[in-house]
C-alpha cells in the first residue's frame, strides 16, 4: 500500500487481481483495473499522478486528479519493474 497524504486518511493499494483500490477515512473509495499486474506504486505530490510499475515494459501513469490514465511511461531495456521511487527535486 502507500500513503497518499500525510496523515492516515487517504491510502492506495495495488491488489492481485490488477486493481488500485483508494481509501479514505471511512472505508473503499474507488477501484481501477490496471492493464498490466503490478508490482510497485510510486505517488508525486506535485502532479498528483500514481505511478504503476509491474510485469510490464512500461509504467502506468494515472492522474488522480482529472481521473484518468496518461500514456504510459516507456522502458528501452526493462522487461519487468519491481521497484519505483519519485525524485523529490
């Protein structure tokens, strides 16, 4: 799972079943399906974009707040992504 604010009430959580679950204080908020399974999420603060990282050659982008997927991040020499990290600069 992962923190999507700085307090408890807002979490994300990548399922095995390709899903992004996001709640809130008061239980499951919404679920998402993700096109590939997942093994690694990454949040930025500053665009509000979730990042999904798996069994793919690319990694998912989904802008929390219009709601939606970007294109996807391509990987030149990565078959499959186990880690991410967003460089606070």
């Amino acid at each position: 799972f992962l923190w999507l604010s700085e307090d408890w009430k807002k979490l994300a959580f990548l399922m095995d079943d390709r899903t992004v679950e996001f709640h809130s204080q008061f239980g499951r908020h919404h679920r998402i399906r993700v096109p590939k399974h997942g093994r690694a999420l990454a949040y930025d603060a500053e665009s509000c974009n979730l990042f999904v990282a798996g069994s793919a050659s690319e990694v998912y982008r989904i802008d929390l707040e219009g709601g939606m997927f970007q294109v996807p991040l391509p990987l030149r020499r990565l078959e499959e992504v186990h880690a991410l990290a967003v460089n606070p600069a």
